[in-house]
C-alpha cells in the first residue's frame, strides 16, 4: 500500500482570497460614511454661513434705512415720508426685507429707531419647523443725518 494515497480527509473547504479578488467592500463603506458626514457637515456649515451674512448684511442695510429716513426727516417733519423713506431704502438694499412700522420712532434730534427683519437663505434650516426661527433674522437698527 505504498503507492496508494492517503485516506481522504474531511476537512471543511475555506476559501482563501487570492490578491486580485478583493472586491473593496471595506473601502467603499468608509468612502460612503465619509461622504455622507461631510455631506451633512457641508450643509449646517452653509446653513450657518447664511444665517451670520444675513445679520450682518440686516444690521447695515438697517443703519442705512435709518440714516435715509432721518434725513427726510429733517426736511420735513413728516413721520409717514420718512417711515417710507426707510422702507424705500431697505428694499432698495435687498428686496426681502421688511421694515416694521410697530418699532418705528424718531428721537427729537432727528435719530430714527427701526427694525429690519429677513428670513436667511438656507438649506435645511427654514424648512424644519422647530428650528425655522433660526432662520428668520430681525435687527433693531438706528441712524441720523448728519447733513
């Protein structure tokens, strides 16, 4: 029995991967996980970006709608020409602003306290309704002329 081989062995068939048969399954998990955090990422940062621009762009156009409206002011002593000087300026800045008529005063000096408001361009922010406040931007703002 010296040419015979041995007995056959029961021994369960495991697979052993060859150096071109991985398929990559690892890597493309962790490239979608990647893309899906900075994707997410992507967009509160943007969000975000937009909410700050928009107080800060709010604030001037606010000051400048003040200063426009004092000047009427001066001219005239007219409240309603200088409430829609204000409005004419602030709209002149950006369209979507809004200036609140309950807020408007003007200080004997000729100094004019308004509000100007504006809803911010974001992504997700304005279309979540617990948080769309976030997006809504509202500054108190003054002016006078100085002419």
């Amino acid at each position: 029995m010296l040419g015979c081989p041995p007995p056959a062995r029961h021994e369960p068939l495991l697979r052993r991967p060859t150096p071109g048969d991985e398929r990559g399954d690892v890597l493309m998990s962790w490239l979608v996980k990647i893309s899906v955090v900075l994707g997410v990422v992507g967009i509160a940062l943007f969000d975000a970006i937009s909410v700050g621009s928009t107080v800060a762009t709010v604030t001037d156009q606010g000051n400048y709608a003040a200063r426009q409206a004092s000047e009427v002011w001066l001219q005239d002593k007219n409240l309603q020409a200088a409430y829609d000087a204000a409005v004419a300026a602030a709209d002149q800045e950006n369209p979507a602003n809004r200036v609140a008529t309950k807020d408007f005063r003007v200080d004997e000096d000729g100094t004019v306290h308004l509000t100007v408001s504006r809803t911010a361009k974001t992504i997700v922010i304005r279309r979540i309704g617990p948080i769309e406040k976030w997006a809504h931007v509202s500054r108190t703002a003054e002016g006078r002329s100085v002419g």
